[in-house]
C-alpha cells in the first residue's frame, strides 16, 4: 500500500536542461501544502532522533513541479543531504530531465554528485557521462562524457550516432544554456575528423546563439571553386548580425553581411555585400565586352518599419547594385527590376495619409535608365467617415506624384476623387449598390527637347461617372459543412466620352492586363494616367463550392461597350466592343492542393490568348510545385522613349515579350530521411530549355546534406551559360523541424 509523508525537502536547481520524461503516476492522492514537498513511496521510516526519512519503493518526490524519482530515498535534515539510489530520474518545473543510477546531492538538493550520468537536453539532446556534479544549483559538469542531439536507436548496428562530440570535461550551464567542451573530440559515423582543446555549443534549446553556421561549397562557371563561411552573431533576443565570407578561384573574394532588428510594432533589416573581383568583364559602348579586369561590386537591400506614435510610422525598402549581372553572377538575385522605396505615413484608421518617394532600378539589357522616373515625392490622402452622409458611404481621396527623368517627360500630376456609395438588399436576397464618382487631374507636363517642343503646357480634366452593381447569391446548404454558392453579376456604369486628353502622359497605366481581378471592376485600368470612358456593362458570375476539407472557387466575366474605347491596343484584350472573357478557377484543400488556373478566351475565334496555372500540392515531406504561363505579345514599358507623340493618344499595353513557359520544381521524401529535389524552367513557344536543377540530401533530427547541379541554359551580356554544384552541410545542435525546401532554396528560379 502506498503512503504520503510530508517532508522539509526543496528541490531547487535539481535537474539539468532536458526533456521531462513522464512521471509514473501512483493510486495514492497525496497531501500538499504550501512552502513544503510531497513525498509518495511505497513504504517510508522517519527516525525522528536522527531526523533521518529514508522512503523505498517507486519513491516520487514532489515540489512546485519539480519531480525526483528513484527506488530509494534518504535525507539527513541535520546535514541536508539527500542520498537517491536506483533508476533515479531528477525533473525540474520546464520538463528538463536527468538520469543517474546513485545521486547525492546537497544544499537543498541544489548540488551534489552523480554517478552513472545521463541527461536529455531539449528534444532530442543526449549527454552521457561515468560521472557528475552539480554546483551553484546551475552548472552540471560531466567527465569522460558524450553528446550528441541525434537519435540513438537501441538496436544493435544502430547505435553510433550520425555525430558526437566526446571530452573528457563537460561544463553545462543550465542558466545561460551553453555547453563547453575540454579537449573535444568531434566523430561523424563513429570516426573522428575534428579535435579542439575548447569547444563550446548551445544546447538545443537555444533559437539563437553566436557561433559558426554550416559552409556552402561547390563550383560555378561564373566565379569558380568557391566556399562560403557564414558567422552569425546573436546581439539580444531581439537583433542579430550574420557575416559571410566567400572566397572563389575565379570571382575573387566576396563580404556578406546581414543585420536584423526587431521591436514592438516594427523593425528593419539590411542586407550588404561587396565583391572584388580580379576577372571581371567591363561592357564598352559598342556592346561588346572586355574581360579580366579588376572590378569592384556592391550591393544593399533591406526594409525597416518604425513606428513614431500610435498613429505616425515611416520606413522604407532598399534595393540596389552597382552592376546590372552582379546578383546573378554570385546567386544573390534573380531580379531584373529593383525598387527603392522612403515613406512616413499617418493612419488614424479610417483616415490615411503617406508621403512616399521612389527609385527604380532596371537590370535588363533593354532598360533605359535615363528614361525610367523618379517619383518624388509622391503625396496621398485618404478620408472615409464612420458615419453615413445621404444615407451612404463617402470616400474621400487626394493624390498628387512628381516624376522626373534625364531623358524625356518630367511631370506632376494632382488627383482628387470623390466618391458616394449606397448599398441596399432587395427582396430575395439581391444586393444592389449604386455608385457616384468625381475625379479632377491637373498635369504639368514639362518641355521636350528632343521634340524641340520649349513650352511647359497644363492638362487637366473632369471625370465623373454614375455605376451600379446588382448581385443575387443563391446558396444551397448541403450536409454539414458542404455548400454551394452561385451568384450572378451585372455592372453598368455610366461616363461620359473623351477622359484622356491628348498630352496626357501614361507612366502608370501602362502595366495592363485583363484577368479575374479587375473583370467585374468599375474602372479597370490600373493607376491615375489612363482611364475608361463611355457607358460600358460588366457580366460575370460566380461561383463557389465548400467543404469540410476545401473549397472550390471559379469566376467567370465579359465587358461590354457601346462603341470601342481608343485606349486599348489591340493586344489589351479589351479592343473592340466586347472584351475578352476571362475567368479563374481555385481549388484548395489545405494543406494537401493549391490550385489556381487563370485563363483569357479571345472573344473573336475562341482560342486561349492567355492562360496561367499555378499548383502545390504537399504530402508530408514531399511537396510538387508547377507554374505554366502563356502570355501575348506586349511593350516593355521602360525599355522604349518615353517620348511619346503628343498628337497621338498613348495606348495601354503591357510589359512583357510572348512567352508560353513551365516552371516546377519536386522536393520528394523517399526511405524516410532522405529527399530528392528537381526543377526544372522550360520556353515551350520556342522549345528551349531554361534553367534546371537537380539535387540528393539527407537529412534527419540533428544532420542535413544536399548536393545540387544547376544548369542555366541563357546568357545575359557577360554572363554566359553556365553550370553550378553545391554541396551543403547542416549540423543541428537545436530542435529544429525538418520541413520541405529545407536543404533546397524554394522558387529557385525566381527567388528575390
């Protein structure tokens, strides 16, 4: 039968960092008072001359979460020592456990010594030792002791871990969670490859510690062999730094440095790196190219949100390169257009307020960097009351934006609108809202040298337009969880002709594209520049499916006009009197499928002119990603003069060459820790071969490898096509989650 005793025992500092083990659970309901330790066994003596309580037999030993079990207990209250014998397991109040099979421990069980040492620390962390002790109730020091955070199977063939670290003295400082290591010896598959005098770690339960990340090495056409040698350095718990140094046989010497800080209700981070390169290729006029040369690069990225009071916050978002090829010569970035972005900005909740400037920065061998504007400063102000005016929504909004340039157009433009909305619900559920809109645009439009044009000229304009949006939802509720939503849609909008002036400049509006996002829209036509005129009808219908796993999601819509709307180019799939129909259909069922298909019938012969399919789809490990995109022919819009022809009207088109494409890319789980990686970049207009890469790794609680072949079939100015291996290493010294893409980049192809 089982007894409780109350016993004048603490067991302050006892254990060290582990994982709790779970405590065996007793029938017997113990007494617990205040200030004092339970003590549960099954059989207990207390001499009371002596002050001697010796307690046998599954004994468990209770205090402010704090658990020591053991076959035998004694404890001498005269002298304060505890003597625990037989499978003895020591549990502090965070879970943490050691074991040992004889511990005598002092001090209010603070400190001691134990023989036949074991510990878990974190997860997975495993210290082994013939003995130990503890001091200050918070160093633990272990002799002739392992450690290693890797699974240790116990069959046989299966005990070596993947690594250890073996020393002859062990100092674990429980309060600041380091481990240090004298005259260490570091073995990988039961062989040793490393030895220092001093060796020092974080145990696994530490997120961030100063020390030395796990190197990438390999080999690239563009710089060579190469190692990179990442030292990351933990300032506090809310900034840290990571220095990396790359060191190459044919792109010379390369300095990363990244800074993080975090702090309520913001942050920022920056990202810099300088290069020096001895075999460097400089682009002459004429287009050709002139090689090794010494050459300096340089780069910074980052973005920062401060926060000044509860309303005012500024930040801003940095990206810049001293040379067009440099991110992609050292696998920086694939970006081809780089934004620069300092703003401060008021928001009171319904009312905003940003003053923001921009720089851009084209990477392509088509841009013009003369020609591409900088918008400073570019001033908004946004106000809707809480209350309704006439009985509904107003919405107030003034913009205002600089643009100037060295090569063609510098321009202001203001912009007022003023907008009033009222919703109603009409019998059997339909939603009707009316819209009223006014809009006014001055511009400043400056002279143009090279249209020998000397005069500054104003243009300014009036836009108003009434609208209406009819919807009926028709919703039919199947079993639980399962419903089917149809809801038809019918736009008018009502506006006079002529919206754009001749001289009206199109910085803006010049990125066009009909899709499912702007289809049932009352203005299409992104930006301020240009805008839609004439009475026109938006139809479309949607869609939607539930259940309890996921949804399914589809949109479908046609413009019509009265007469065709000069704005559109040809390409825009708004020419005409009638526009393409568009459509877009989602299926997610998370976590396993994500898909979404977009697609642009073209109204004349019902052929597809743009079609888009994006799908992931996750089991487990194991995740499948596939992007196919056809696109038609558009205009880059900063790679031609901004000069445009005062006399003709500027036509919306896009941005991008025709392009029929496939992107997917495989991180497959196979024979448990193991993943293979492919992905593959295909022009299927053209049928050429783009980028691809494939790779093999291992990884599992406390090791990760990866090797990976990247081929890049384009060349792009001084880069020719090139080929890549990399080999990464991960040794975990924390609990960190094995995860898909965690030994291969994600969008590899695209990545910023």
């Amino acid at each position: 039968m089982r007894v409780a005793l109350l016993a004048a025992l603490v067991l302050a500092g006892a254990g060290v960092a582990a994982h709790a083990a779970p405590a065996t659970t007793h029938p017997a309901s113990p007494l617990s008072i205040k200030g004092q330790m339970l003590m549960q066994a099954d059989e207990a003596d207390y001499d009371i001359d002596n002050q001697i309580v010796t307690a046998r037999g599954h004994v468990e030993i209770d205090s402010d979460g704090r658990v020591l079990l053991a076959d035998e207990v004694t404890y001498d209250q005269k002298k304060d020592i505890t003597t625990a014998s037989g499978h003895v397991s020591i549990t502090d109040e965070k879970g943490n456990v050691a074991f040992s099979d004889h511990v005598v421990l002092t001090d209010r069980m603070r400190d001691g010594a134990l023989r036949s040492f074991a510990a878990l620390i974190g997860k997975s962390g495993r210290l082994v030792a013939s003995g130990a002790r503890r001091t200050e109730g918070r160093f633990t020091e272990a002799f002739d002791a392992g450690y290693t955070p890797c699974k240790i199977c116990n069959q046989d063939g299966q005990r070596t871990p993947v690594w250890k670290v073996e020393a002859n003295h062990v100092i674990y400082d429980q309060l600041k969670h380091k481990i240090v290591f004298r005259n260490a010896v570091v073995s990988f598959l039961g062989v040793p490859v490393f030895y220092s005098p001093y060796l020092s770690q974080p145990d696994p339960t530490v997120r961030y510690a100063t020390g030395l990340l796990m190197p990438d090495l390999g080999t690239s056409t563009y710089i060579g062999y190469f190692a990179r040698l990442p030292v990351y350095v933990a300032l506090s718990d809310s900034n840290d730094l990571t220095f990396t140094p790359t060191f190459s046989t044919k792109g010379g010497e390369v300095l990363e440095g990244e800074y993080r800080q975090r702090w309520n209700d913001g942050g920022m981070w920056f990202q810099a790196s300088v290069a020096d390169n001895p075999n460097g290729t400089k682009l002459l006029p004429d287009g050709s190219t002139k090689g090794d040369i010494n050459q300096a690069y340089g780069s910074l990225f980052g973005s920062g949100h401060i926060p000044i009071d509860n309303i005012w916050h500024a930040g801003f978002d940095a990206q810049l390169t001293t040379n067009d090829t440099y991110l992609k010569r050292y696998d920086f970035s694939q970006l081809d257009r780089l934004v620069n972005d300092l703003f401060v900005e008021a928001d009171g909740g319904r009312t905003r307020f940003a003053i923001t400037g921009y720089f851009f920065q084209g990477l392509q061998a088509t841009d013009n960097s003369r020609v591409i504007p900088l918008a400073l400063p570019l001033v908004e102000f946004s106000y809707s009351p809480l209350e309704n005016w006439a009985g509904g929504q107003f919405r107030f909004d003034f913009n205002t934006v600089t643009l100037t340039r060295d090569s063609g157009l510098d321009t202001q433009r203001a912009t007022a609108e003023a907008r009033m909305r009222w919703p109603t619900i009409l019998p059997g559920g339909q939603m009707l809202t009316v819209q009223a809109d006014v809009r006014g645009d001055v511009y400043h439009v400056s002279s143009i040298p090279e249209l020998n044009d000397p005069h500054d000229r104003f243009i300014s304009r009036g836009i108003p337009y009434v609208a209406l949006d009819w919807r009926w939802p028709f919703i039919s509720q199947g079993a639980q969880g399962h419903a089917l939503i149809v809801e038809p849609i019918v736009q008018g909008v009502l506006q006079p002709y002529g919206g754009n002036p001749v001289g009206i400049p199109n910085d803006d509006s010049a990125d066009f594209e009909l899709d499912d996002n702007n289809i049932l829209s009352f203005d299409q036509v992104p930006g301020y520049d240009l805008v839609e005129s004439g009475p026109r009808m938006n139809v479309g219908l949607h869609a939607r499916a539930v259940f309890p796993a996921g949804t399914v999601d589809a949109v479908l819509g046609q413009t019509f006009r009265l007469k065709p709307d000069p704005i559109f180019a040809p390409d825009s799939g708004q020419s005409g009197t009638s526009s393409d129909v568009v459509g877009r259909v989602s299926v997610k069922f998370l976590p396993y499928i994500d898909l979404t298909d977009r697609l642009d019938i073209d109204k004349a012969n019902g052929t597809v002119r743009r079609h888009e399919v994006y799908l992931t789809g996750i089991f487990d490990r194991t995740t499948v990603q596939i992007s196919y995109v056809q696109l038609p022919c558009t205009i880059e819009p900063f790679s031609v003069s901004a000069c445009e022809d005062l006399n003709s009207p500027v036509q919306i088109t896009g941005g991008l060459p025709e392009r029929e494409e496939i992107n997917a890319q495989a991180d497959v789980n196979f024979y448990e820790n193991w993943q293979a990686f492919g992905a593959i970049r295909r022009d299927l207009l053209h049928g050429l071969m783009l980028d691809s890469e494939l790779g093999l790794g291992y990884e599992d609680e406390c090791f990760g490898f990866s090797v990976a072949y990247r081929r890049k079939y384009t060349t792009d100015r001084d880069l020719p096509k090139s080929t890549d291996i990399v080999f990464r290493f991960k040794l975990k010294t924390g609990d960190e989650a094995i995860e898909p893409f965690s030994l291969f980049p994600q969008d590899v192809f695209s990545r910023p």
